[in-house]
C-alpha cells in the first residue's frame, strides 16, 4: 500500500469482491459513484477527499480464475463516529462496472493508538521526577498536552517561515487563511492542508503565489471588511481557484469545526466571485494581474517570480523557432512554457493541426458559457462525462480514454499535468490560468479562439 496523503487518525480496511475481471480504478470509481449523495455532501467521498478529510483510497487487487479480490484501505481524518458511517457507506456498493461486488469492513485501525500508549508511558516517567513538586489538576495537565501537540503540528514553510499545516507539501489542495491563529484553529480541527499568509501588512508572499500555481487553491478568509479586502489582494497576485468565508463578522480563528466545514463546503469558484463584484473593481483586479505578468517578464532572471524557462520561450519566440514534435521512440515530451492569464501563443506551442470539432460538439461548446461545466470526449467524439468543472481533476485521474475536454473555466497547470498523465490531447476551455508548461503533443485553447480560427463558417 502506497504513502498516506494526510496524518490521518484511522484506517478503514475492507475486504472486495468483484464477479469478474476488473482494475484498481474500477473499484475505486464504483466506490465514488455509488455512494454520491447517501450521507449528503458532508459526508461525500470526494469533498471530504477535496477538504483532506480523508486521504487517497488505496486498493490491493488479485484474479482468482474470473473473480477480482482484495483489500480496500481508506485514510480518515474524521471523527470515530463519521469514520464507523464511511464505513458502513462503502458496504453499500455492489456492483463494479457490469459485474455484481460485495464490499465488507473487516477493521477500523486506530492510528493513534499506539503513538498515544508511548506518550502515556513516557508521561508517567517524567511524572516521577517531579513527584515531590505540588502536581497541577489532571484536566489542566491534559488541556496543555493538547496544546502542545497542536503547536508542534504547525510548521514553517518557505523562505518566508509562514505558519502552515504539516501536509501542504504533499496535498494536491491547500487552503489559504490570513495568520497564525487561523492555521492553529483550522490544524486543531483536522485540516492539515493550511497555510497563512503571515499578517496581510506585508503584502502576498512569493511562496503562497508559487504554491497557487502548483495546486488547487482555496482562499478562506474572515467574515468582515478586512477579509474582503484580503480577498482581493490575493486575486490579484495569486491562483485561485475556490472562494470560502467565515459567517458574517467571524474571523476564522474564531470558528467551530462545524463552521469550517460548512465554509468550506459552501465555497464558489474564484471566476463566480468576480462576476458578482462591480465593474471598477473587477477591472482593478485584472489589471493588478496583466501588470503583474508584464513585470515578471521584464525583471531580471534572478528576481522573477516565474519560472526561468518562461525566458528561453521570450528568447525563441524573438528568434521565431517553434518546437517541433518529438518522434515516438525519443524520449517523455519536452515541455513548452506558456505565459500566465494568457493562451499559449503558437510560437511556444507545437506546431500541431487544428482539429475540426463535429458540429454537435461545437454546439455544446457554445452552450457552456456561465454553467461552470466541463465535457470529457474520446477520440471518436463520443462524451464519455458531463460533470462540474470543480470535479475535473478528479474524474481524468479515474479515466483511460479521454481524448478531449471542453470547459467553462480556468485551464491550470495541475489540470495540464494531470489531462496529459491520462492522455488527453486537446483542452478547450473559457480562459487560461497561470499556465507555465505545455506538453508539445496537447493543443490548449480558449473557446473563442477556436470559434474565431474555424468556427467561422460554422452557423
């Protein structure tokens, strides 16, 4: 079983069997479809996977003749009693593709439990040296271990030293709060994927605008003025994807652990938020951002924040050479850079051709304006999902055949890498994020451009 991707608490282990011959992914695509909406979202696989609730479900697998079985094994950072209900949910699959599959918890691990005995024993030895001292209340005693722990929790991160949760390295989501206090509140009640921006005087810190354009982001920030306006400095320097607020005059070092999943499960695209806000501060908001991609690219090597082979492009776009394929026995693709807020430009693109879309394609195309959806194609044209943009990630890594996505959104770089992992070759999308690498063998576009270059004899 591979690496746990949160500090989880304990470990659902399930036994499966599938009537027939199938993959891992198989079961772990049964495992989120068939349980979508049981428990209500709070308890949705894929949010509680989105919030770090629960870690990667990892699953052991074996062909006995024409049957599948093995072990399913699923990280959770929940409570024991939302952790039993997880359980119990999964035992409701019986079905993995066309064939019949019975799914049984056969344990709950405590991963605690044994890290807990060391400390008790090692407590009372200590406990024995100050023996002849006036020993403080047990409850008391108990409160500051609490405290403790919680505190070795928080780490330092990046040149800055920001206050942040010990798994921000390693999940493919990170929550964005404004202090120190919002990230000890927020590690307190399980959600490890937390970084703070370290007081908002000093404006936003490199390393957080590095990380939005690696990760999924959500911005969390305080219920009040002072929340909104960091709000808006952040979408102004850095990648943001989700929205969330605290209840109206909280701040989120204030919050119960209820309200921070309620928040967090109530959050909206960064793109839906911009839309609501008025024109002038709209308008102030994208110019931060094209001024803030046209210093980048005017600074001196050492002191830009983008990437340094973001400059070999501007030098061979200035020279005119356009990378050409590579052949299929060479080596994995090269990677050419795109600027940020912009769609790659055919000079740092592949020369690759432009596909002709069936007409009911383009249609749908012109229909997913404001619906924040995303269309998965294969390579005949044939829609293989219709899903929210927010679950795009998630959907390709659980897919073998997509060719092709059509979206109302912002293409990513996490997007990119995860798209080429399963082998997609075209993404069309509303706009295109902070994009610093592009496979040479995948076309990336926006809808208008692809409507302005061959949709123009389309009717």
């Amino acid at each position: 079983m591979g690496a746990l991707t949160i500090v989880a608490k304990y470990l659902i282990i399930a036994n499966v069997e599938v009537q027939g011959t199938v993959e891992k992914y198989d079961i772990i695509g049964a495992l989120f479809s068939q349980t979508e909406g049981l428990l209500g979202n709070e308890l949705d696989l894929r949010e509680l996977q989105m919030n770090g609730r629960i870690g990667r479900i990892e699953v052991e697998t074996e062909y006995k003749g024409d049957r599948t079985v093995g072990k399913v094994y699923i990280p959770s950072n929940l409570d024991r009693y939302e952790t039993a209900l997880v359980a119990a949910m999964i035992e409701t699959v019986d079905k993995v593709g066309p064939y019949n599959a019975k799914v049984q918890v056969v344990e709950i691990k405590d991963l605690r439990e044994e890290k807990r005995k060391k400390i008790f024993d090692r407590a009372r030895e200590l406990l024995k040296l100050v023996e002849h001292e006036a020993l403080p209340d047990t409850k008391e005693l108990i409160t500051k271990f609490l405290e403790n722990i919680r505190e070795t929790e928080v780490v330092e991160y990046g040149p800055e030293k920001l206050p942040a949760g010990p798994e921000v390295e390693r999940a493919d989501t990170i929550i964005i709060v404004e202090g120190r206090a919002d990230v000890l509140n927020l590690v307190k009640h399980g959600f490890k994927n937390v970084i703070g921006l370290g007081g908002s005087s000093g404006g936003i810190p490199k390393t957080v605008i590095e990380l939005s354009k690696k990760k999924t982001t959500i911005a969390f920030v305080d219920g009040d003025r002072g929340g909104e306006m960091l709000l808006k400095e952040l979408l102004k320097y850095a990648d943001i994807d989700y929205i969330a607020k605290a209840p109206p005059g909280k701040e989120v070092e204030q919050l119960t652990a209820k309200e921070i999943t309620k928040a967090l499960r109530n959050k909206v695209p960064a793109e839906e938020y911009l839309a609501s806000l008025e024109k002038k501060e709209r308008k102030l908001i994208e110019e931060a951002r094209q001024a803030q991609s046209q210093s980048q690219q005017e600074i001196p090597q050492a002191q830009a924040i983008e990437v340094p082979v973001q400059e070999q492009a501007q030098q061979a776009e200035k020279i005119q050479i356009i990378p050409q394929p590579q052949p299929a026995q060479s080596a994995p693709p090269t990677t050419a850079p795109v600027t940020p807020q912009q769609s790659p430009p055919q000079s740092q693109q592949p020369s690759l051709e432009l596909p002709q879309l069936p007409p009911n394609v383009i249609d749908e195309m012109r229909k997913l304006g404001g619906t924040l959806e995303a269309i998965i194609y294969d390579d005949h044209w044939t829609e293989i999902k219709r899903i929210p943009v927010r679950d795009l990630v998630d959907t390709l890594q659980q897919l073998s055949n997509a060719y092709a996505v059509i979206f109302d959104g912002v293409c990513t770089q996490r997007l990119v890498d995860v798209a080429s992992g399963k082998g997609v070759k075209l993404l069309i999308m509303s706009r295109v994020g902070n994009i610093t690498k592009v496979p040479t063998d995948m076309l990336i576009l926006t809808i208008d451009e692809y409507l302005s270059k061959v949709g123009t004899n389309i009717k």
